[in-house]
C-alpha cells in the first residue's frame, strides 16, 4: 500500500548502528520510519561499514542514509526519530559511544535553523565521511543551503585525512 501524503517535504536522515545485529537494527529503523505516519522513504542507500569517530575504541558502525517525504515539521520528524531510538533500545550513556542505533535528521527541505535541540542542516554532517558517502548515493545534487556545494562536491573534497577513516564497503541495500 502506498501512503499518500499532502503538503511533503524533502528531509533525510542518517542512521548507523555498532552494536547488536546492526543489519537488523538498520533495517528495523528503516521499516519503523517508513511506518510513521506522514512519513514516507523514498530513497535508502546502501549500508557501508565505517570506522567509529571521535570514541575510536568500539566496534565498527554501519551507516546509511534515507530520503524521506513527510508532512511533519522538522522538530516533530525530530520528535518521531528520537521516540524510535528509544523504542529500539537506545540509551544515551557516553558522547560518541556505542550505540545499538542512531538516527539524525541531517536536512528538511532548504531550512536553516538553529534551535537548542535542532540545529539545520545537521552541524557536522560536512566533516564527517560516514554521513556523505551514503548521501552521495542518493542525493549527490543536493545543495547544502547554507555553503551552497552539492553532497557531492563536499563527498569528493573532504579532507583526506577524514576521508580516509574505516572502510568505505558496500555492505547491501535493504527496503
């Protein structure tokens, strides 16, 4: 059944998991938002295998990336991810620590704002490899509205040094 959804906008969300089955846990994430209701996934990137940041002594994360089309505003699909993680399991313990699964809303539409729990587009999302590289497959022509560079501009000329943290591999779609 397809969900029919006025008065859309364009968001996309990063998911990763490093704890647990993370297969599961991304692919669980991906059907528990596709069932929101006014949510709709319209793009799914691959999963890729990454090396974690900043807490380095953990295992490895996957992350992907989803298009997604809603009615919501940007802090109700904020709202709605962060109610997710919690009915997944998630426990916020140590900054960058393991966690069985994390979801950011990384853009809504061309929004900029700057909230003190929702800040747009996602503040790091350009420094960090693990969030390009699955955007760069699904959205490369997308425009960071405050820097204007495409995804894939900001994929390509990410600092080598970030670029090449952990294994970039392609571990399978899923949706």
């Amino acid at each position: 059944m397809v969900k029919k959804i006025k008065s859309l906008s364009t968001a996309y969300v990063g998911l990763g998991s490093n704890l647990k089955n993370k297969t599961s846990n991304l692919k669980q994430a991906i059907k528990n938002i596709n069932d929101l209701p006014a949510v709709r996934v319209t793009r799914q990137s691959r999963f890729y295998r990454t090396a974690p940041e900043g807490l380095t002594d953990q295992p490895d994360f996957l992350n992907a990336a989803l298009e997604v089309k809603t009615s919501l505003t940007p802090r109700s699909l904020l709202k709605a991810l962060l109610k997710l993680e919690r009915k997944m399991g998630r426990v916020r313990t140590k900054r960058w620590g393991p966690r069985l699964i994390d979801l950011d809303l990384l853009f809504y539409d061309n929004v900029i704002m700057s909230l003190k729990k929702l800040v747009l587009p996602h503040p790091q999302l350009t420094q960090r490899r693990f969030v390009l590289r699955p955007l760069t497959e699904i959205a490369p022509r997308l425009k960071h509205p405050v820097n204007k560079k495409t995804i894939a501009h900001l994929y390509k000329t990410l600092d080598p040094a970030l670029k090449g943290r952990g294994s970039p591999n392609k571990v399978g779609r899923y949706l």
